[in-house]
C-alpha cells in the first residue's frame, strides 16, 4: 500500500553556509492494507516530513516513495493530483472554514473535484448544477451520519467542541472514500475524552471502510491505543519499527465529569 524505499529528504541552510540538514535520511518501511501505522519521535524527527511525502507535497532528494504500485516522484502533476483524491488527510488544527457549515464543510472536496472536473471540460465560467450541488450534500451527510455527527450538519464551526470539529475534519476527508487516511497529530489539541471519541472514529473507519491509516503523534498513549506497528523517529532516523502490544481497552465514559471523578477516586487506572 505505502512504501518508503531508502528515502532521503535533505535540505540547506543559506544561512548558515550551505549547511545540509536530513530531514530523513535512508528511511524504509511499508504499511500494509488496512494496517493503523503510527509514527511516533520528538519535535524535528521528521515525522510530518514523512507524511506529506505520502500525498506527493513533499518530494524525496534520494529514495523512491510508492503508493498503492505507483512511484509518486515519476507522476505528472495532473497524475499527482490525481492521485491526492485517493488520500484523505486530517490535520491537528481541524482546518474547517469558520464561515461555512458543517455539512458544506465536508462537501466542499466533492465540490472543488466537480468544479475543476467541469472548468476542464466546459471551460471557465460554467455553473455546477443543482444536480451535483445536491449530490455532494447528500454524500456529506451520509459521512456526518458515519462519525456520529449528522445532528450537526447545519451549525458552523465556531458551535462545535474540539472533538467534533475533528470528527468532521475526519468526515470531510473520507467524502471521496480514500484509500488511505493520513492523520497529522489528530487528538493533540483534544482533551482524553474527546481523544477517545476521535480515536474511537479513526477504528471505525478501518474496520467499516478498510481504510489503510497513517497516525503521526507525540501521544505514546494514543499510538498504543489504535496502531498495529509503529514508526520511531529520531532526528530524521528510523530507529526501529514496533509492534504494538495492545492493552485491554479502557473503560468509556459519556462525559469528562464522569471520567474525572472515577480517576480521581482511585476507580481507574
């Protein structure tokens, strides 16, 4: 599904003479269909290096990167993006337009593919039609219901806890069912409630969908939690790949105040 073959990203520091720093040097690893593969290391290990290089906006100095049998660095840029339609990505700021609502949020990816889809074939200036506009709804609703979040589908933004906001970042990224979901520090601005709720989401979709997932995070707790093997970075290295032994599930609660009075009465570990 995702192979990374020797891959080296370098860049230099006019300000410092020249200087060369690896972002990543000499990484290879493989992430299997339908595998949860985390990446885990400090600030400046390269872990979002490594992700955006899956989704072609980064491209190696040395190394082949290969999605789904196909090398991205011998891709045109209509083939890349192309071939970003099949790679959902969900960031750690929600990224959601303040001014739109939940439900235009999530289908403003169909909308864009259509437009553009329509500017090549009609030229500039032709109107979508309320066919399409429809259509796209219909599909981001059907994603909104899938994350627990239909109820929803009217407010904006600004109206939603952390934890919703990311659902629906999650939602917006499976409306053009990806192959592959990459996940950029997606719970670290998320108290442990809504982590769970997020976390909860991201088993779903590879349970329902088949969704092969890509985890980035500083969260040992949150890797552990969901992934089948891991990544370790240090300073642009891979150090190791581990698998995950997981633990037994923790307890859920329906609210934070819930979960803090049985942690804080000794009642969970």
């Amino acid at each position: 599904m995702i192979e990374f073959d020797r891959v080296t990203k370098s860049y230099t520091r006019p300000v410092r003479r020249g200087e060369t720093v690896h972002a990543l040097h000499e990484v290879s690893l493989s992430v299997g269909e339908s595998e949860i593969f985390g990446v885990v290391g400090e600030s400046g290990s390269g872990k979002s290096t490594l992700l955006r290089m899956v989704n072609a906006l980064e491209m190696p100095s040395s190394g082949d990167v290969t999605v789904n049998g196909v090398n991205l660095a011998a891709l045109r840029p209509r083939e890349r993006r192309a071939q970003r339609r099949r790679i959902g990505m969900v960031f750690q700021q929600f990224n959601l337009l303040a001014n739109k609502t939940v439900v235009a949020n999530v289908a403003l990816p169909l909308n864009l593919h259509r437009r553009r889809g329509g500017l090549e074939r009609r030229g500039p200036g032709s109107p979508r039609s309320g066919s399409e506009v429809s259509r796209s709804e219909d599909r981001a609703r059907e994603m909104l219901d899938f994350v627990n979040m239909g109820a929803h589908s009217l407010k904006h933004p600004a109206q939603l806890s952390g934890g919703e906001k990311q659902r629906v970042a999650i939602a917006r990224a499976l409306v053009n069912e990806p192959d592959i979901l990459l996940c950029d520090e997606p719970t670290s601005s998320l108290d442990s409630q809504h982590t769970d709720e997020v976390m909860a989401t991201l088993l779903r979709v590879r349970a329902e969908m088949g969704t092969s997932i890509l985890l980035v995070s500083h969260e040992l707790e949150v890797i552990r939690g969901a992934c089948d093997r891991a990544a370790i970075l240090e300073s642009g290295r891979l150090t190791g790949i581990a698998e995950i032994a997981h633990l037994q599930a923790r307890e859920k609660f329906d609210s934070y105040s819930e979960r803090a009075r049985r942690y804080l009465q000794g009642e969970q570990e």
